[in-house]
C-alpha cells in the first residue's frame, strides 16, 4: 500500500471512530426541569462527550418512545414532549450506544396536571440547603422518612442552594449528589439567592446556575411570560407559583420584574398563590434583620403590597438560618416598629389541633384577605438569634424543612426538623363556611323560631333566629370571644340561602362597634353597625336541655334572599374549628309571602 493510500484509510477509520459514541461515565442526574401537562426536561451529565437518548414507556422494559438529540456534548438537555397530563411515565438515558441509567422503578416522573386543575399534591420546600455536611443529609433523610412512598409532586428550593459560592462544584455536592434519588423523580424549581449571585449573574443570566438550570422564559409551564429565567412563574394543578429573583432585580414600581409581576398576578384565577424568593421581607435572624438590610426593605415596601393587591396566599423565603412563620396578615410594610394587632387577618397559630385553621372565604385570589409569611432557611445551618419579629407567630432554632400538602382548597404546612419532629403546623382553608346543602349531625333545639323581612329598603331587612332548649355544651361550642370560628348558615328546600362567618373576639379592634362580652353563663357578641354579614347580635348560653341560642341580623349586609321561601327551613350555626353544629329545623312556616317569613317549632 502506499504512503497516500495509508494515509486515506487511516483518515476514515478517525471518521468512523469520531462518528461511534465513546464509551461515557454518568457524572450528574438524572434531573428533571420545568414539568408542564405536556412535557418535561431531562437533563444528566457524562464524562466524555456524547449524543443524547431519552426512551419513555408505561413501566420498566416497556420504554417505546425514543427521543434522540444529535448534539454532541456532556451537558445533556432533552425536552421531551406530546405527553399526557399528571401521567406517569418509566424512563432512561444515555446515548444511541448504550442506556447508562434507568428503565427500572427508581426512573419515573409525573407530568404535571393541567392548570387549574384540584388535586392532591405536595411539595417538598427546603431553603440555605447548601452546606454538603451531616446537618443537610439529616434534613434530607428525615423528609425521606416522613414521606415513605409517598409521591413528592415538586422540589421548591428557597436560594442558597449550594454553598459557599454556588460554583458547579458546589451544586454537585450540596445538591446533585445530595439529593440524587429525589432529582430523578421530582422536577426541582430553584429561586436565585445571595450565595448564587457570587458566581453567577441573575440579570445577564449567565454563570454556572443558569449553565445548570433549565428553566421557563415563555410562560412553557403557566403563567405570563417573563423573558427571562431568573424570575417566572408556573402552575401546578390549582396552585400558581411565582418565583421572583428577590436578590438583583430592581423593584421599584416601573421595573422589568415588578411589571411583570402585576402582569401575572392579574393572569391568574387559581385556587392558590404561592410566591416564593430568598430575601425575607419580615426576619430577626442573625446577620439578617428585615429592618436593616435594604434588600429586605425593598422587597416588604414594594412586592409585598403588590402581592397582597391581587390575593397572594402564601410567601415563601430563606435567607436567615431558622425558621420564622407569620400569623394570617395583610397590610405591615413598614418597620417591625409599626407593626399593629390590625395587619393580622387572623391572630390565631393556623392549626387545627390548635385554635383553628386560617379561613378565606372566597377561593381563588381575592385582594387583602390575608397570607402567611414563612421564612425556612434552616435546611443545613441554624443560626442562634432572638427571632422576635412581631408579624411572626414562631420561630423555631432547629433545622428541617418545610412540607406544603394541598388538598383541593385546603393548603397544609409542616415544619419538619431534622430529627423527624413536626414542630410548627398551620393550615388555611378556602370557601364558604356554609356548605351548599345544610350540615348533618347537629344538635337539635327542643324549640325555636325564625323571622325573616325583606323591605323595600334593603337596610331594613331583619333577621332573628331562637334555638331554645336544646343541649349546648360550652367546650363543644368554643371560646369565640377568643378564636373560634363560628359560621351562620340559613337554608331551604333550594338550598343554601345566607350566612358567613362570625368574627373572633381575638381579631376586633379595641374600641370598635363590635365587640364580645363574656356573660356569667355564656357570651354575647353585638355590632349595632352589623359588619359582619349583617350580624348585629348572637348570645350562646349553654346548658343541657336548657342551652340557648339567640341570632339577630339587619341591614344589606345581610343578604336578605327573595321571600317567600320553601320548606322546610333549617338555620344553623357551626364551630367550624371543632366541627360541632347546632340546628332548627322549621317543617313547616306560619307566615311565607313576599317580604316576611315566620316559622316556629
């Protein structure tokens, strides 16, 4: 053979050899970005350069759909798309050569529901993770535990995610190789923080956090489009998240982001808001005081109020080394200093087992009906501090994280710690606290009367309800001048016809018209003004075989439906926190035509 012939075959054999994968080693991932109804990103790292293979199926050895990527490269992201929403799918990856992970039951990810969607979901939210060391891993493996089997729908990560520098290495001890079993199966959402802005820049988005994410600029997974991965939002089922970059980006009114945002928020018509960032707008951690560090102030004075105008739920951050958790507030954007008893919706701790969930009668974002401020920035680290900030309700020195469950229109939060405890608890329920159709098992009174009037002058309508000897246990009724939740419930034969919730005596104002009283035997709530749904009056004495109820209402405030009515006629009132319920049924009425009712029993 020739020198030139030689030199020919030994040029092909380098082609055919550059065309064949090279053998490649898994580095990172599998992980999983921005799940929508329809698709999700799969993204791994190997060695050596190589294409790129993605195969999904129904269940381990059935993978049938194959999704190949051409590019040659060791920084792997493959969209995969055309699936069915809130399915679950087996999968793997590698090259066109050979699988290097997956087909098997530790490889599956769910595609998320469509937007609006009720459901069941959780999501698991962990903030200042970023130290790779025994205290991460015992906050890692405690969740582990505490979740068993059961699916986790989202990982929320609250900034910080990898310290000290948020390099690539980094990432890959505190977060990659930490939580590798979790990234496989649950699509992680990561918000920009402090730690992350010293290698990487949020408003040029560039630096190894934007090399390593792939997250939605164009509204792929819900939400208004932002243009940007360093703030966006995305829906889950009935849930609207907002992730903003609570670090860089300028917040003032006529901002990039702060325009966007109210654009967002006026998009959306889901159950629930959930906003998350790094920088808390309400902390006494240390090194980290809402009151001093400008950042924070930013944020309070001018997202906060924007968020509260358009029915934000719940706000979520890090930041400082503990944790810290609102009451139910609306209204404090100034220093801790002017903080008032007015700006809590609802002064209670949120628990159910406590006094009481945190109750928003309305579903869907309604403006300044309260939210939860949660600070959970103990993931890896807890910093010893007073936390003594007055909006707050706890503050907890201990790591963990936290868990968020949402059921339909109830949304529950657990503080988790590292050793498995739940210590802080609240959650926060949606809708009318009248059922449509009236409650069952309820205490029945020995005898009663009902009269209702709709006059021309709507601020003349009257209600008057009587609930007489009957069983009324004063534990089972509650402690409303404290922070019971009681509701007034009237119904027909139709249905629901009027009603709403009582105020707690814990959240009037001192020295307003409505107040509670407690009575040698009882109490007594007045309002002449009848504020609340119309309410003016409602006595409870309890008693057994001699308890009484006695309910008084007037004005447009009371919603006086159309009259006549049709019987029967049933008025109740309920301990929404308890659960008991007390009632008069009205078979038949005495009076029932156009403008007055009257029943007795």
């Amino acid at each position: 053979m020739t020198g030139r012939r030689r030199l020919a075959s030994l040029i092909a054999f380098v082609a055919v050899a550059a065309a064949v994968p090279a053998d490649a080693a898994l580095v990172r991932g599998p992980y999983l970005q921005t799940n929508t109804p329809s698709s999700v990103i799969v993204r791994w790292r190997t060695d050596v350069a190589t294409d790129s293979r993605v195969q999904i199926g129904s269940a381990p050895g059935s993978l049938t759909t194959i999704i190949d990527d051409a590019t040659v490269t060791t920084e792997h992201v493959v969209s995969v798309t055309g699936l069915s929403p809130y399915t679950q799918y087996y999968y793997s990856i590698g090259d066109t050569g050979a699988v290097l992970a997956g087909d098997d039951a530790d490889h599956l990810f769910r595609t998320s529901p469509t937007s609006g969607t009720a459901g069941t979901y959780r999501f698991w939210v962990t903030g200042d993770g970023g130290f790779a060391n025994a205290n991460g891993m015992a906050v890692r493996d405690s969740y582990a535990t505490f979740a068993g089997g059961a699916e986790t729908n989202l990982f929320v990560l609250l900034g910080d995610n990898a310290y000290f520098l948020g390099t690539d290495a980094d990432y890959q001890a505190a977060l990659f190789n930490m939580h590798a079993n979790l990234l496989r199966t649950t699509p992680a959402w990561p918000t920009f923080g402090n730690h992350e802005a010293f290698s990487s820049n949020s408003l040029t988005e560039t630096g190894p956090y934007f090399d390593m994410f792939s997250l939605p600029t164009a509204a792929e997974a819900g939400g208004v489009a932002s243009g940007t991965e360093a703030y966006f939002s995305f829906d889950y089922g009935n849930v609207h998240f907002i992730n903003l970059d609570g670090n860089s980006e300028p917040v003032t009114p006529d901002s990039a982001m702060m325009t966007w945002l109210e654009a967002d928020l006026q998009a959306t018509t889901a159950d629930w808001v959930v906003a998350y960032w790094h920088h808390p707008p309400y902390s006494r951690g240390l090194l980290h005081n809402s009151d001093v560090e400008v950042r924070e102030i930013d944020l309070r004075e001018n997202v906060v109020p924007l968020l509260e105008d358009y029915g934000v739920d719940l706000v979520l951050c890090g930041h400082s080394h503990s944790y810290e958790r609102s009451y139910l507030l609306d209204g404090h954007y100034d220093f801790a200093s002017t903080f008032t008893a007015d700006m809590t919706v609802d002064s209670g701790d949120g628990n159910p087992a406590g006094d009481g969930a945190y109750r928003k009668e309305a579903v869907g974002p309604v403006p300044h009906e309260g939210a939860v401020y949660v600070v959970a920035g103990s993931s890896s680290e807890v910093r010893p501090a007073t936390l003594d900030h007055p909006a707050h309700r706890v503050g907890l020195l201990e790591l963990g994280s936290l868990v968020l469950d949402v059921n339909g229109t109830t949304l529950q939060a657990r503080f988790l710690n590292s050793t498995g405890g739940i210590t802080d608890t609240f959650t926060i329920e949606k809708g009318s606290s009248c059922p449509a159709t009236p409650r069952t098992g309820c205490g029945v009174s020995g005898a009663g009367k009902l009269v209702l009037k709709d006059l021309p002058d709507d601020s003349f309508d009257k209600l008057v309800w009587k609930w007489k000897r009957g069983d009324l246990d004063a534990a089972a009724f509650g402690a409303p001048d404290q922070q019971t939740d009681l509701a007034i419930c009237l119904y027909d034969q139709n249905g629901l016809l009027m009603g709403g919730l009582v105020p707690r005596g814990a959240d009037l104002a001192t020295g307003g018209d409505a107040s509670w009283r407690v009575l040698p035997v009882g109490v007594r709530y007045t309002d002449q003004d009848g504020s609340a749904d119309g309410l003016t009056k409602l006595k409870a004495v309890p008693g057994t075989g001699r308890g009484q109820l006695l309910v008084k209402g007037k004005g447009i405030s009371l919603g006086m439906p159309a009259l006549p009515l049709v019987a029967p006629i049933t008025a109740q009132i309920a301990n929404l926190d308890g659960g008991d319920c007390w009632e008069t049924p009205f078979a038949t009425t005495k009076v029932n035509i156009a403008g007055k009712v009257v029943a007795g029993q």
